[in-house]
C-alpha cells in the first residue's frame, strides 16, 4: 500500500474539552489507496533519537504547543455525525515501451565517458530534469519521462505518472523520480468512548511529494521497484552514494494544524524536533537508500527553509528572515514605553503573544482620542528612541551531521544579511563553513498620518471578469473606512534602508561559532556571485561595475582580500576550471558575457579572455545546471535565447540553440552555435553531443559538430 494523507488536529481540542470526562478507548484511521500491481513501498527502518534535541512524547503534547505559540489558528475543521465521506486515491503509473526488447552489450563509440549534471560539491549529485548514466538518457516533462537509448540513439519509451515531476536522478541502473501532487482527500478519524462515537470529517492539506524508484536494466521494460511519500512541497534533494536526501517543507498551519506523514503513517511524535521557538513549517528529512528502500525520517519544526548545502559530512538549510520579523516586537516595546499604563497593560500581553495587530489598532484608538500636539510629542519621543537603533535581514543556517540513514542535529547559527543562493555556503576542509551575505541596514520611522474626511464614504470597487462567455463588469460598493472608527488618522512604522554592504563569515563546526569575518565589502552594492577554488573565495558584487574579489581563507580566523578586479557588466555563475583559471558567466550591457579569469596571482587577477553574444541571454543565468563541460576536449556548452521563457510543464527556462566554446589558458574561441528550438539541456556521451528540449534530442559528432540524428520524443 501506497499513500498519502495528513491527519489534522485544529479540532482535537475543542474534543477533548467536548469529552474530558470520558474515557476514549480506540482512535483510529480510515482511509483507503488502490495503487495497483501490489507495488511495494519503502522499508522504514529505527534511527536512534536525535538525544541533543526536544522531541514531544504525544501528539497531545505536540498540539498543545502549536496551540501556545501559535501566530494565527486557522478554523477548526467541521465536526459531523458520523460520515462516510472519503476519497481513494489511485496511483496510475503507465509505461510505454516502443516493444523491442534491448540487450545492453559493449557498443560502439562509447568510452564510458560521460557527462554529469553541473553541481557544486563533487561526488554530491544533484537534483535536475534530465539525466545520463551513459547508456541512457532520462527527460522529465510535466508527469512523464522520457528515455532515449543512448547507445542506438533511438527513442525507447516513457514512464507516464499522475503528478507532476519535480525532478530526476540516475543511478547506476536505478531511475529515480520525484513527483509532487496537489491532492485533495477527506480523512475519517473515529473517536470511540464508552457510550458513544464519534466520527470526525478532516480535510487534508493540499501538497503530498512522492519519490519513485525504477530499475532500467532494461529501459525498453522499466520494473518499478517501490515508492514512498511524505508530506509538504520538495525544497530541494542530495544524492550521495546510493543515499537520497530528500527536503520537503509543509506549514504547521494549512487552513489547520497539520502533522507529517510517510506514507501510510504519522511521523511518530518522538521523531517532530523542536527548533524555532516559534516554528511555521515543519521541515521534513527522508533519507533513502535507493538500493535496499530502507530509509528513514525526520522533521523539525523551523521557519521556512530557502536553499540548501550539502557537503559529504553534513546538510545545510539556510533560511533567510526578513528584518521586519525582528523588528515588529521591538518596536512595539519601544512604542508601549511612551503609552499610559493602562493601555500599556492591554498591549503587553499582546505583544507577548504575538498579536501585533490588535496592539496597534489599540494604539491608534488611544492616539486618536488625543490633540495633535500630544501626538506629535510621542511620535517624536519614539522616533528620538528608534534612531539609536539599527535592524538587518538575517539568515538562520540549520547545520545537519549526515551518515547515511541517520542524521545528528548540530544546532543552528545566526549571521547577519541575507545569502543569494547555495553556492553563498561553502564548507572549508571539513571543519568550517563559509558564508557570503548581503547586509541591508533599516531605521524605522513612526508616522501618524491625518485622514481627510471623504464627502462620500461608500467607496466603488469595479470588478471585471473575462472567459469563454464573454466580458462582464459590475460595480460594489463598499462603506468601509478608517473614518467609521472614529480616528482622524492612523499610526505606523515604516523602515527605511539606511546601509547596505557585504560581509564574509567563517564559523567553525566544531562549536557553530563565527570565528572570523570581513565586514564592508563593495558598500552599497549586491552579491551576484561566488564560489570555493582551494584556499580562495570568489566573490563577484555589483552595481555599476563588477568587482570580482579573492578571499584567502587559508588561515579561517584570519581571511584577507588579497585583491579584486573590476570590469564591465557582472557575473551571475562562476565555474572553476582549475586552480588557476575561472569561468564567469554574466551579462554586460544586454549582453552575454563569458569570461575567463586567472587567478594564479589573487593580488593580481587577470581577465585573460572575453566573449560576448548579443542580442542573447542564457539560462545558465538563472540555473546552473544548464551549464555543461567537457574538460577531456576543454569545450563549454551553453544554452542561449534571444529572450529567456519559461515552457508549461517544463521545470526549467528554454533557449533557442547552445554556444559551444572552446577554451585555453588564455584564450575563448565560440566554435559554433547549434540551433535547437526550447532547448534545456547538453550532454555528450563518448564522442556525441546531445542536444535536448522537451520534444526532442538532437545527435551530433562532437569534433565537428555536424548532426548525426534528431531523436523525436513520443
């Protein structure tokens, strides 16, 4: 059995205060799945308890605590009679094979070279929509894969899901795919107690991610080995070895309180960690080994989780928090300080519990009932107070030990700024982690704005609305206004950028404490990008031009800029080429730019060589994992557009062709560009270049870049 459902709690509360006084014997689940061919689904196995950290004894405790430190309570669920409403879901799963049988014996032209998907850490593969192992090449597009043989160079078949495919991996022979589905399901939950029953009708949460795994010994008869689910949106995934991480992310409160589940099952209570005081989704962590299908699970109950890092030894998730989070109860408390005491008693519990709302329209009923001089007196009294103070972004990082199935949670370190991407993190020798930010310093500003009187209060909203039928328009009229509450103004906080700079952080894993940084790098600009070469760590800003930085970190408790070049336009991806050469990738007056830096001097850094397209952009710009490169024959591949655009159903931006470049140590020469309309991806396999889109795969001889074949998928 395969499935998918989330129980909600939002109204075990309001049940337990219902029969408190009676003795509940059984609570179970109904619900049923028809997946079909008696698929098996992954074998859970029993982890040591993470014994650092909180985890909760009951699902009773549990809530109890979402209840306490909740922002905001969505409804409870309607509570009915007893029901018989529910829904199956069936998992379709379809496979269309062109019917010859394949046997896989050495063939011509393969060497057993082969590209891999671009990604940061070697060895630490990465999720993408197409893949190769060499003998096959794997294509998700929308709820289907598509798989070429790549050995014949002919279209093989496709594996048909009823979700939409997140992306793919390949390994070994195993294909291995995640999928996430909106899926919307009643669950009965059955209260029995000594003289009656209860049955409570909940509606689940929306998102469920699944993860499929296939043998394609044969790609002509693909064997779906087994499959499991979790709840929550996938942030991102780690394959090391034949060990998938998989991060999905799902709210604490979807329209209710929600608890994760694998599969058919709750996540046990004793296995929900508590991190953030004050969570808003539960990150969930499923490690699975794609071999056996033994994995294991954890959650823990964060903030939102925006990009993720992992190293050999450990897991990162970095979540960025804006600086009004911190912010909002230190104004308050500033403002509650120039308050009468009795109003300052109303608003103190408030704030506490984090009701920052209702304590500022308690505030504006209170300055609304005063003369404009008085106001004026407290709003320049707290403005006098707020401009001693300074508030940034700031990025929390959740630091993971992984071995395998199991995970050690190592705590979690605050920096100021916010990071750009994943490769703003970098581990350094195993022992300390590297992290770029961008700091934006705020003051806030406390303004009482006066309210002119409208002679008409009613207020015209004109709705229009387009479809097959035609267009319709209509007006409402709605008498709502800030004049009805009697105020002849309204107060507020507003922040005001005041700085903006970089900063560089070294924090040592052994204590997650920030042993060294560089503070007030490029002030006023952004990062754009940055990346590990050895000792060095490139850092490229931007505003009008673009410093590109080297960072010795040799010495972590004392990293130095050693030097920094400035040139024209800016660079979005950096790839080291060796030691002593870089490539960036960017955009220069409209222009792509690919450059090729030597940083064999990092007190003199050289721009050694400079190519520029126009009129054209790339999607290596906004995902590297276009990039591709052939160091054996020192060629780049890079997909180009005139304009970059999105495909429906199509995880990833399309180009028109892809530039093929050669490079030296000095020198870039752009070989060819091969046309090939909504183009996603390059690959070589042996001596052939794959060009590949969604609909179609296009062969051609490496050397001389001449079409062999195009391979049309079904």
């Amino acid at each position: 059995m395969d499935g998918s459902k989330i129980i909600i709690l939002g109204a075990i509360a309001l049940i337990v205060g219902i029969l408190l006084p009676i003795m509940m014997h059984t609570i179970f689940f109904q619900g049923t799945r028809n997946i079909g061919n008696n698929i098996r689904t992954g074998i859970e196995v029993n982890v040591p308890k993470i014994e650092e950290m909180n985890s909760f004894s009951s699902y009773s405790e549990l809530l109890n605590y979402l209840n306490k430190t909740s922002v905001s309570i969505s409804s409870n669920p309607e509570i009915k009679g007893v029901s018989s409403i529910e829904k199956s879901i069936v998992f379709l799963t379809t496979y269309v094979s062109t019917g010859e049988t394949l046997s896989y014996e050495a063939q011509p032209g393969t060497s057993g070279r082969y590209s891999s998907t671009n990604v940061q850490v070697m060895g630490i593969d990465e999720p993408d929509i197409v893949k190769t192992n060499g003998k096959i090449i794997a294509i998700a597009r929308g709820n289907t894969v598509y798989i070429v043989d790549a050995l014949r160079n002919i279209y093989a078949g496709k594996i048909v899901l009823n979700s939409t495919i997140n992306s793919i991996y390949l390994s070994g022979n195993n294909l291995i795919v995640l999928t996430t589905m909106n899926r919307e399901f009643n669950i009965l939950k059955k209260i029995v107690s000594e003289n009656t029953t209860f049955t409570i009708t909940f509606q689940a949460p929306r998102w469920i991610s699944e993860i499929y795994v296939f043998s394609i010994s044969d790609p002509k008869q693909p064997v779906r080995q087994y499959n499991i689910s979790i709840t929550g949106t996938i942030v991102s995934s780690r394959l090391k070895d034949d060990i998938l991480y998989i991060i999905t992310q799902q709210p604490v409160y979807d329209r209710i309180i929600t608890i994760p589940l694998i599969g058919e099952h709750l996540l046990p209570p004793e296995k929900i960690y508590l991190v953030d005081k004050q969570p808003i989704h539960y990150t969930n962590i499923v490690a699975l080994n794609i071999t056996s299908g033994k994995f294991s699970a954890y959650s823990f109950l964060t903030g939102s989780t925006s990009w993720v890092y992992m190293s050999h030894k450990h897991l990162v998730l970095a979540s960025s928090n804006p600086y009004w989070l911190a912010y909002q109860e230190h104004a308050l408390r500033i403002i509650a300080k120039y308050m009468p005491e009795e109003i300052k008693k109303q608003i103190e519990p408030l704030i506490e519990s984090n009701n920052y709302y209702k304590a500022l329209e308690i505030i504006n009923d209170y300055l609304n009932k005063l003369d404009q001089e008085n106001i004026t007196k407290i709003v320049n009294n707290i403005n006098a107070e707020f401009n001693t103070l300074n508030f940034t972004d700031y990025t929390k990082l959740y630091i993971l030990d992984i071995n395998r199935l199991s995970l050690k949670y190592m705590g979690e370190i605050e920096v100021p700024g916010t990071i750009l991407d994943q490769f703003s993190i970098e581990e350094y020798k195993n022992n300390y982690l590297i992290v770029a930010t961008t700091v934006r310093n705020y003051k806030l500003v406390a303004r009482f704005h006066t309210i002119t009187p409208a002679s008409n209060n009613n207020f015209e909203i004109t709705v229009t609305i387009t479809d097959s039928s035609g267009t319709k328009k209509w007006s409402m009229f709605v008498n709502k206004s800030l004049v009805e509450h009697g105020w002849k103004g309204f107060f507020s906080v507003v922040p005001k950028q005041v700085l903006k700079y970089n900063e560089l952080h070294i924090i040592g894993l052994s204590d997650l404490k920030i042993i060294s940084k560089l503070s007030n790098l490029a002030v006023n600009e952004d990062i754009k990008a940055s990346r590990l070469v050895g000792d060095l760590f490139i850092l490229v800003t931007y505003r009008r031009v673009d410093p590109l930085f080297a960072i010795n970190i040799s010495d972590p408790r004392n990293p130095v800029v050693l030097g920094y070049l400035e040139i024209p336009g800016y660079n979005e991806y950096l790839h080291p080429i060796s030691r002593n050469l870089i490539l960036g990738i960017g955009v220069d007056n409209g222009k792509l730019m690919v450059s090729l830096y030597n940083i064999n001097d990092p007190e003199n850094i050289l721009l050694v060589a400079k190519a520029t397209l126009s009129p054209l952009l790339s999607p290596v710009l906004q995902d590297y994992h276009a990039f591709t490169i052939d160091p054996e024959k020192k060629l780049v591949f890079i997909p180009v557009a005139t304009a970059l655009f999105r495909l429906e159903n199509v995880r990833a931006i399309s180009g028109d062709a892809v530039a093929v470049i050669k490079y030296s140590n000095n020198s870039l020469v752009v070989l060819k560009i091969i046309d090939h309309p909504y183009i996603i991806r390059t690959l070589y396999i042996g001596d052939k270049l794959y060009t590949i889109s969604p609909y179609m795969v296009r062969v051609f001889n490496e050397e001389t870049l001449e079409l062999i074949k195009t391979i049309w998928l079904g």
